[in-house]
C-alpha cells in the first residue's frame, strides 16, 4: 500500500530503521490480510487505579477535547510528575470508548521517538493491514488526514502519553481532522507544544477534598478507617500530590501504620522520603516509581537544557528555601552565582563532556530557572518578583535527600547568604520584606545546626529584626527569644552571638512596650559585656548607647541625659570625636537633655552636631538629615511651632529627593509636620495632612504596622482638636480594635488608646 509523501512521512522516513527495529523488538504479529473490524482500540489503556478520584480538572478537559475541529490539533496536559496526567488521559479515553464516541482508540506510550513511531506502525498495521516497514507510520498519519467517503467518517483519538520531549513528535503529530481528536500527556510546557492550535491545560495536585477522599476510599477498600482530621492533616502534609497520597496509603495499609503515627514521621527531618514509601518492587497500581525517584528524570531533562549543567544545582538551591515563593533576586544573588558556578564547574570537570566551566551569569540564573519551569518541576512566574519561584514540598524533600550532610551544610549557608544578599538595607516594600523573612524561616527549618555552624548567620538576627521594622514588635520580641535560647544553648552564653542575640532581644522588648524591661535587660547585658569583651569594646559602647535610651524611655531622663553625656566621652576617647558613633551619641545626650527640662542646652547641642555632621558626614547623609529633624524638634518642645513647621517642611523636601517618598525616615517626617502645623493652631491642616499620609501609609508600610496605627490615632487627636469630637470619638473606637488586634490589650499604647477614649468620651457627655 502507497501513500502520499507528506512532510510528516520525510520525518519519519529519516528514522524508518528506528520503527522496524524496535517493531522487530516488540514481536509484532503478523499483519492481518483485511482491515481491522471497527469500533478498534490500538494499544492499551492503562487500568483505572483503585480509589481514582473523579477531578474537577477532568470536566475541563472533556469540554477542552470534545471542542476538536480543524482549528485545534491537540489538548496536551501538562503537570508535575505524579499529579495524575495519565489517569485523567485514561478516565477521558476509557469513557469515551466505553459510551460509544469513537470508532478507533490509539494509546501510544511516548516517551521517545522510537515508541512513538513504534505505535504508529502498529496502528498502520491493525487498522490498514499494511506490512511494519518504514512507511507504516507515515501511512497511519495520512489515513487519520483522510475523511472516507462514506456515510459516516471515523471518529477518532490519538493519545500520547508521557511526550518526554516535544522534539520527539516533530513531524508526527497527528493531523487536524474535524473528525479526530489529539490527547497528549507530558510534564513539559514547551511552547513547541502548544504551536499550531494546540492547547495546553495544567494538571494540578488534589483538592484538599479530593485528597482527603482518595486516602479514605484507598484506606476503606482494606477495611480502614481513620478519623476525618487525621486524614486530612496527612494529605496536607503531602502537598496534595496524586501519586505520593497512592504510595503513603499503600504504606499505611502494608505497615498497619496509623495516619496520624505516619504524619509525625514525615516531619522527622532525619528520615528521608524514600524510608516513607513502599519499596520500589511492591509499589500500588502497577506504579513503576516511588515518589522520591518520580522526578529524577525530569532533572536529567532539565540538565540538558540550555545553560546546561545549572539545572540541578538551582534546584538544590530551590530545595531549601520556602515552596510557596521565592524571590528571583534571592536565586540571582552573588551568592547563588557563585554556587551555580561552583557546582557546574565541578561537574564539567569530572565529565569528558559538557558545558565550559567558568562565571554564571543572572541570565544564565534566570535560564536555569526556566528550564525547571519548562519541565513543571517549578513554577516560575515572572509577574510575581517577589514570590516568583515555587515548588512542591515533596521535590524539595526529594532533592535534599540526595545530599550528603556536608553538602546540605554547605548549601543552607550559601541560601542564608543569598538572603542576606537579596536583603534590601531599607525595606521599602512589605511584600518582598515578608517572602524573605519566610524564606529564612523555611530555611531554618530545613537546614538545622548548619545556620550556627560555626556561628550564628546574620540572616537570623536579619528576619528578626525586619519582624519588628515592619511594625511587629512582639513577634521580633519573640523571635529573639528563641534565638537568645538557641544559640546560648548550641554556641555558650559568652559567645558574642549570643550577646548580640541578647542585645536585639533587649531592645525588641522596649519596642513591644516594655520599656522599664528593656532598661534592666541591657542593664544586665552590658555587665557580662564589661566583662566578656572589655568596657571599651565598641559592643559594650553600643549597649550603653541602648541602655542609656531605654532608661529614658522608661522615665529616667535625668539619668539617661547624665548617661549619655558621658558615653559621648568615652566615644570621643575611643572613636575620636568625628566619628558616626559618636555624633549619634550626642544626638541622644540632646534628646534626653531637652526632655530632662533644659531645652536651650539641647538645642545648642543640636545646632553644634548638625554643623559638625554636615562638615563629616556631608548635608545629604542620612543621618545628617535625622539631626535636622532633631533640631526642628526641639525648636518645637521650646515654644517655637511654626519654625518648626518650616524646618519640618524644608526637611521632607530633601528627604525625598535624598531617601524616596517610601523611606521611614521620609514617612515619619511627615508625621511631624503634620504634628507640629496641628501644634501651630491648624488643626484642619493637621487632619487633612493625616489624612493624606494615612493613604501612603497604608501602601508602602500596611495597614497593621504600629506607624500607620499612629497616624490613625492623630486623625483622631486632631479632629477633635478641630471641632469633631463625635467623629474623634468613633474613630478612636475603631482604632480600639485594631491596636488591641495588633498589639495586644496590655501594650503601652492600646491602654493609652482606651484610656483616651474613655476620657474623651466622659468629657463629651458632660458638655
């Protein structure tokens, strides 16, 4: 039998031994004279897995494949290895078979080439009686083009499963046709695949219902059953993966495991995944795989993309950090680059091929990233900076299991120090300042000892202190806790660590309102520091430039001006009288001094470190710009509100042009102005530059950081200050809530706030 050289035939003539051979290899029978008998199946569908869940993705990709005509060539469903592509494949084509919609089923396996037109041949030889020679596959091809000429042309569908590489099919897809229709599974997401009018549907994992359902019908079909919450905790556990829900029940039924004994074991950190599964040779469902090898495969696919060789060592990398979203700049730090660098270079030069050793570039970051994307073993989404990379939980575990210690040591560092890296010395956006500090967190709870190994990593202290910058002064508060704990306990409580632990602890501790708690912790701090380190250490001098605050801030201010006068001594001595240090010193010495009652003496102090810090540091340094606003404040405490409102107003001018209208420092100069022009006998404008700051605000710091709550609480004030004290009062109650929300009910200022309104309120009703 002849058929018409079509482009497709060229291809396939080009790998015609391959067909024959492997048609050889596989025993075909011996063609039959005549034609098949329709309705004819081609292949063998795989058998429905017990406990198969019908999907709410199955309905979407009836309606997606029953749509066929010339204007689609294909559905492909792409997935993760082991979300259950094939099983969709199966159910559509089983059920479309079994209910009369077809006249001819093909199900090719086609994770290469060769076994692509392997099944082409044989389905040219049952359905056209043709000899398996290298024209067999071509001959299929062209008859699924034809339309027969007789009362009814044949209905059919073509299912590739398990495409490998979207190369594998040039020339063999199969034609569109009014009458047929194209099913593809792959864990690829090529644009190859989708050219032409194909279209691509994403495979994901279980719903938590679907999940929770599969384990108990699993479970019940051997007479167990485990309580609805149990059930549902293990599955959530298992990031609601198909195939890894299949193999732990499988477990659970061989061991007589209970759910939640299993559930306790998959968070020991010191047992691998595989240790959790059923070994490879009795795995359920005719699965050949455990979930810890499913995606070994991919990897090597992945590898062999373009900038090869960066595949796998990203995907280490991935493996540590937090699977619900990753920052691209964490993954393209100098830190990642070096380790990608590291890794390929090492590879390549234990391999007699493969890609040149040598720098690694972000491009070349991005590009192993999208190559994991491309074989769904990430998601990597490039709207999403800031949360751009995710994975599941169990290729993570997977990957890390593959490492020895020292590798994972050396790993947990290297992401620790891309976090650093990715760190922005401001934290301008809330978004991006949250995924790195969940990042670190899973981080932590993936690398153990190695974040203080040798010594504590400064991500730790980072996260910490980043908590209470974004306005959670408890939860940074906390986070030290633990920290001050875990480092003394693993470093030694003299360990410099575990003093600079102390140190933040302390000062989080007044920042949470605890400002008498925070005066006694540093007070105790600096004696072991005077001990440990020496009274001129610049750590001793930086904890009696936080002591002598707190000790202001808790009351004290006589005793903080006297200890901070002679801290500036001893800095002076120490650092020299220009240095950075000891100018903030001064600055704290004028602030406690003007609160102690001498406001002269203080704003001398101001004028005369702001003309110092302009001829050391320069007029646009941060902190020169920090003494202005000093200076204009303590102008202000004097008497003088409207040059306050002047030099408040020359100051934001250059803090915006110098540090961004986002800054804090930018932010909280504004809060001042609007203070000191209520001060001035404008409370309208007061409100009004509230008002409008409460909209930035919200933007750039969130509506629960402390700053904005603080605003919220001067629209307040100064309402009422300008005639509304209805309007005051209510919107006073309702910052109530929040600040009792946010900061707890006994905070210093959620007791100032009910304070103030029941006060506020008591004074209304008598008027």
């Amino acid at each position: 039998m002849r058929v018409a050289d079509t482009s497709g035939a060229r291809v396939i003539a080009q790998h015609g031994s391959l067909a024959v051979g492997y048609a050889e290899q596989i025993r075909f029978q011996a063609p039959a004279r005549q034609p098949a008998a329709w309705p004819h199946l081609v292949g063998v569908i795989p058998p429905r897995a017990p406990a198969f869940q019908h999907r709410a993705v199955a309905e979407q990709l009836r309606q997606a494949v029953s749509g066929g005509g010339t204007a689609v060539l294909g559905q492909v469903l792409s997935g993760l290895g082991g979300v259950g592509k094939t099983q969709l494949a199966a159910d559509y084509a089983r059920t479309a078979w079994e209910h009369g919609e077809l006249d001819v089923l093909v199900w090719v396996t086609a994770s290469s080439r060769e076994l692509v037109v392997a099944g082409f041949t044989q389905a040219a030889v049952e359905l056209l009686a043709v000899d398996p020679d290298e024209h067999a596959a071509n001959a299929f091809l062209a008859w699924l083009q034809t339309t027969p000429r007789r009362e009814r042309a044949y209905r059919w569908l073509v299912v590739l499963d398990d495409v490998t590489d979207p190369a594998d099919l040039r020339g063999l897809w199969p034609p569109a046709n009014p009458h047929g229709r194209t099913l593809v599974t792959t864990r690829r997401r090529d644009a190859a695949l989708t050219a032409a009018g194909r279209r691509l549907l994403n495979v994901g994992l279980f719903t938590p219902e679907e999940a929770a359902a599969h384990l108990a019908q699993a479970l019940a079909d051997h007479h167990r059953h485990e309580p609805a919450d149990q059930l549902h905790d293990l599955a959530a556990g298992l990031g609601y993966l198909p195939l890894a829900l299949s193999q732990a029940a499988a477990y659970l039924i061989d061991t007589g495991m209970t759910c939640a004994r299993y559930r306790e074991l998959l968070t020991d950190r010191t047992r691998t995944l595989s240790e959790l599964l059923p070994e490879p040779g009795i795995l359920p469902d005719d699965q050949a795989t455990t979930v810890a090898a499913t995606w070994s495969l991919s990897i090597e696919r992945a590898e062999r993309l373009r900038p090869q060789g960066l595949a796998r060592p990203m995907l280490q990398l991935i493996a540590m950090l937090d699977p619900s979203g990753i920052p691209d700049t964490v993954l393209t730090s100098p830190p990642a680059l070096d380790y990608l660098a590291d890794l390929r270079t090492r590879t390549a030069a234990s391999a007699t091929t493969g890609p040149e050793p040598g720098r690694v570039t972000q491009e070349d970051a991005v590009g192993a990233l999208r190559a994991l994307h491309r074989l769904n073993l990430i998601d990597h989404t490039l709207g999403t900076p800031h949360q751009a990379v995710r994975v599941h939980r169990l290729i993570q575990r997977a990957t890390v299991d593959t490492l020895t210690p020292d590798q994972r040591d050396q790993l947990a560092r290297t992401a620790a120090d891309a976090l650093l890296a990715a760190w922005p010395d401001t934290e301008h956006y809330t978004a991006l300042a949250h995924s790195l500090r969940g990042n670190t967190d899973a981080l932590a709870g993936t690398a153990e000892a190695a974040l203080y190994r040798p010594d504590a990593h400064a991500v730790l202290y980072r996260s910490g202190n980043s908590l209470g910058h974004s306005g959670q002064a408890t939860a940074a508060r906390d986070h030290f806790q633990r920290l001050v704990t875990e480092i003394g306990n693993r470093l030694g409580p003299d360990h410099s660590d575990t003093l600079e632990a102390r140190h933040n602890l302390a000062r989080w501790r007044g920042e949470a309102g605890d400002a008498t708690g925070a005066a006694a912790a540093f007070a105790e701090l600096l004696a072991d520091q005077e001990q440990v380190l020496g009274p001129d250490h610049l750590d001793t001098l930086r904890c009696r430039h936080h002591f002598a605050w707190w000790r202001g801030e808790a009351g004290d201010v006589v005793g903080a001006a006297e200890a901070s006068e002679q801290l500036v001594a001893d800095r002076e001595r120490v650092q020299g009288p220009d240095h950075r240090h000891t100018l903030n010193a001064r600055a704290i010495f004028a602030r406690w001094t003007g609160d102690a009652g001498d406001r002269a003496s203080a704003i001398n102090i101001c004028e005369q470190l702001l003309e110092d810090a302009i001829r050391v540091l320069g007029p646009d340094d941060g902190d020169t710009l920090v003494y202005r606003s000093n200076l204009a404040n303590e102008r202000g405490g004097a008497g003088y509100a409207a040059a306050a409102v002047a030099a408040f107003a020359e100051l934001l001018v250059d803090q915006e042009r110098v540090l961004g209208p986002d800054h804090p420092h930018t932010l909280d100069t504004r809060i001042k102005l609007a203070q000191w022009r209520g001060k001035a006998g404008d409370p309208d404008g007061a409100v009004a530059a509230f008002a409008e700051l409460l909209v930035d605000q919200n933007r750039a710091l969130g509506p629960d950081h402390r700053e904005t709550l603080l605003v919220r609480y001067n629209i307040a004030y100064w309402r009422r200050e300008a005639g509304d004290p209805d309007g005051a009062a209510a919107a006073l109650a309702e910052l109530l809530g929040d600040v009792e929300r946010v900061l707890g009910p006994d905070h210093p200022h959620t007791l100032d706030t009910r304070h103030d309104l029941s006060s506020w309120r008591e004074t209304d009703h008598k008027d």
